[in-house]
C-alpha cells in the first residue's frame, strides 16, 4: 500500500494537499488537518481527534467515519482520508 502521508516533510502550504490528489492519514491528522477535508468542522474535527485519543489510534476508515458521527456524508469525505493501522491494531489478543 501507499505509505502514509507526512504533512510535515510537504513543502507546500498547509491544506494543499487536498488540491493534489493527496489523503490525509486519520492517525496522523491534528483538527486543523480534519476542517480541510469537505464537510468537516471544527466540531467534527475536535470529536476526530478526541476519539482517536480515546482509542488510542483509529485502526480503520470504518472507525474513523463511526467517530465523525456523520452518517451517510462521510462517503463524499473518505476518498480524502487513509489509515495507518495504530500500533494496537496489529495485537491478534482481545483485551
């Protein structure tokens, strides 16, 4: 797969990104990062990355879509979003 995207190795100003075709990595993204996607707010945003916190890394577009919490709308969002499967992601045990 494509190796996630490392905003702060990008030359370009921060948000153009999305003008090239580029996807933001959900594990990766701070809330200003989430606002640029289409539809995201700062509410949303926030809620992305306290979710995240609270899960301790998201470990599929499957989880970062059930925590924007925005139904049907996040389908014109997530060909802008991947994910890097957090650390715990891998672990076959259940905790």
């Amino acid at each position: 797969g494509k190796a996630a995207y490392d905003a702060s190795n990008d030359p370009r100003p921060p948000g153009t990104w999305i003008l090239y075709d580029e996807v933001l990595e959900a594990n990766g993204a701070d809330a200003e990062d989430f606002e640029l996607l289409p539809g995201i707010g700062p509410g949303i945003a926030r809620r992305l990355v306290d979710e995240r916190i609270a899960r301790v890394g998201f470990c599929s577009l499957d989880e970062v879509a059930a925590a924007a919490g925005i139904g049907t709308r996040w389908d014109a969002i997530a060909p802008f979003v991947s994910v890097q499967p957090a650390r715990r992601c891998s672990s076959s045990s259940r905790e």
